[in-house]
C-alpha cells in the first residue's frame, strides 16, 4: 500500500488515521475539521468483510504500565449504563487493580488478551464475557481482580 492522500484536504500526503474512524489526514487543522462532523468506529460487517477490530500489541515496557494510550481501542460502541450503583468501583479499588503487580503479570499472557480483545471487540458482549468465563484463564485474572478490590 502506498502513501494516502488526506480525505480532508484531498490534497496533501497523509501521516496520520483518525483514532475513531481511520480516515486518513495530514495535519491538525485538517484533524480538526474532520471532528466537526461526528465519525464513527467502523464494524465488521458483510459489506466491509476486511474491516476489524483492531487492537495494538504492547511490548513489554508498555504493558507494564497503565495508560489511556497503550489501552485497546474498541470499535464497538456501547452506552454506559448503571443498573446497580453498588457495582460502580471506587477509586481505591480501581486502583488496587491498577497497581496490582500480580495483575500485570497475568495480563502479559498472549492468549488472554486475546480472549479480553475478542469480548471488547464484540457486538455481543455479555455473551462474549460469559463464555470467557469458561476459560480458566480469564476465570483466574478474574479472581485476583477480585482479591484486589476487596482485601
């Protein structure tokens, strides 16, 4: 695949995707512009069979640490609803799972991203989760998630 041209200006060469939607652009004006108008996520479907979701591998220095930008991104949108406030973790809790080295360690295994990157990706998620559930890998990360919020 060659260089792009930006899909803002049609004009310049591209060096950078849209986090959102993958449109190519080349500056930050021409950034800006492009998020005047909402873009969303692009899906898998039968139409666009090619289109994934798509999550970055981390080396060993960025999985050691938590930030938004080593994070997933998941290109399925899901609204954030709170059927139980009780369930909603606390800011200690969250982070104990955060600085949790035992966590961290679990994390790095290869097949359980994966299994984490398939439920995020899912337009079924809930579905996805209760199948992971099945998986004793996921069902131990589970439990030290567990030991960490509540000691």
């Amino acid at each position: 695949m060659g260089p792009r041209v930006c899909q803002v200006c049609n004009e310049a060469q591209s060096k950078y995707k849209c986090p959102s939607c993958r449109a190519p652009y080349c500056s930050v004006p021409c950034f800006k512009k492009h998020k005047e108008t909402p873009c969303v996520s692009p899906l898998p479907s039968e139409e666009n069979p090619k289109s994934t979701c798509v999550l970055p591998v981390q080396s060993e220095e960025t999985s050691s640490s938590f930030s938004s930008a080593a994070a997933p991104e998941s290109l399925v949108e899901r609204p954030i609803t709170v059927t139980e406030p009780s369930a909603v973790l606390e800011r200690h809790q969250l982070e104990a799972i955060a600085s949790s080295s035992e966590l961290r360690d679990a994390l790095k295994d290869k097949s359980l991203q994966k299994l984490i990157g398939s439920i995020d990706c899912s337009t079924d998620a809930e579905n996805e989760l209760d199948k992971a559930m099945e998986v004793e890998v996921f069902r131990l990360l589970t439990d030290k998630i567990l030991s960490a919020i509540n000691p």
